[in-house]
C-alpha cells in the first residue's frame, strides 16, 4: 500500500475520517473516542522522502469527500447538524 501498512478508519454516523501511514494504534474496534484523544501515532510510507513520519487523512461527510481544514475547530456534534 503506498499509504503505509497500517490504517484507521474512524466513523462518527455521517462522517468518515480514516487515518494512513500509521505507527501504532491506540484504540480498539468499537471504542469510543473524543475529539483531542490521542488515537495512533504517525508512521512512514513509500511517499515519505521528505521526512520520517507522515500523517495522511481524508475527510467524507454523508459519502462524500470534504476539504477538512474549515472545520479543524468544529466539535463532531456540530458536523453532524
């Protein structure tokens, strides 16, 4: 996988965020997670030349992808109004 081996993928009813090139993974299938919990840790792919670790994301609100950064200081509770 270009992404890295190890991927999260984090569902919160309408949106979708899944996590590539990751490190470890600090949570279970079926936990309950917030927003600021520290979830995994960032790892390295086949694309990384420019430095070790990377962390790549995408965002899919109702199916469809979203650019995130307008909503970094959003709550969850309030993307899904």
């Amino acid at each position: 996988m270009i992404y890295g081996d190890v991927y999260l993928c984090l569902s919160h009813s309408s949106l979708v965020i899944t996590y590539y090139s990751l490190d470890n993974v600090n949570v279970v299938e079926g936990q309950v997670v917030k927003q600021r919990d520290i979830i995994a840790t960032s790892g390295s792919n086949k694309i990384s030349s420019v430095s070790d670790n990377m962390l790549l994301f995408e965002v899919s609100l109702n199916g469809k992808n979203i650019d995130p950064e307008k909503y970094y200081e959003l709550k969850i509770e309030d993307l899904q109004r």
